[in-house]
C-alpha cells in the first residue's frame, strides 16, 4: 500500500506528548508499504518541533534512513499546487496540503495519513474521488 504522509502524525510519532502519538505509532506499528511525503510537509514537522534538535533529527531521520520517500516539487506540480491554493482558498489551503493533493494526483496514490479529517475530507483527487484517510 502507498500512502502520503502529513505533518500532523509525523509531529505525533517523534512528540509523545502529542495526543494522536499511540494512535499513530501503533497504526505504523502495523503498517506495511510505502510512505510518500514533500519538502513543504517536512519543513512544517520541524517548525513543530519547536527548535528542538533533538525531535527535529528524529524527523530528519524519517526520512534519511527511507521511512518516508521525500518527493521534490517541479516546476509544474509548484503551478498545480498555486491553482489548487486558489480552489481551496475559502477554507484555506496551505501550502503544505496543496503539495500532498499534488503529489496524490502525480503518484495516483488515493490514502493519506493526516490528523487534518476535515480538510483531507473536502479536498478532491481529479476524477478519483476522495482521499481514504488513516488512522
């Protein structure tokens, strides 16, 4: 299974203090496939993390030793995530988001990871549908 991964359960597996944090380490726990994840989403987990060097290398760690494959933003997914950003600016979209709708569409990966229900809820995947959203 290839799933995306967003800020929020990212913050939760390395802040045990999070309230998701058991929620989303046992779903990891039993989680067997790929991990996907953009620049945007990582920046956002480590401004969580509050200056920390000590969570902010766990994070940097998910993604050095190949937890979570980071995906890098070209040109064309940047112009799709600004269309998006407009689509979406009633609720609004941010950036970090935008580039995880992108990134789906791009990859065809239709599962999302986030503690976000309610905007993952609304945003659409083209003609797909909807994202199915874990934990």
């Amino acid at each position: 299974m290839q799933v995306l991964l967003d800020t929020g359960p990212w913050v939760a597996w390395i802040d045990r203090s999070e309230k998701s944090h058991i929620a989303c380490t046992d779903w990891l726990k039993t989680f067997h496939g790929e991990l996907f994840s953009t620049e945007a989403v990582l920046t956002e987990v480590l401004y969580l993390l509050n200056y920390s060097y000590k969570a902010q290398s766990a994070a940097l760690d998910f993604a050095l030793t190949g937890v979570v494959s980071m995906i890098p933003s070209s040109i064309e997914s940047l112009k799709s995530v600004k269309r998006l950003m407009r689509k979406y600016s009633d609720l609004p979209m941010d950036y970090a988001d935008a580039s995880l709708v992108v990134l789906a569409m791009d990859l065809g990966i239709e599962n999302i990871l986030t503690l976000d229900r309610n905007d993952f809820g609304i945003y659409r995947l083209g003609k797909k549908g909807y994202f199915s959203i874990f934990p």
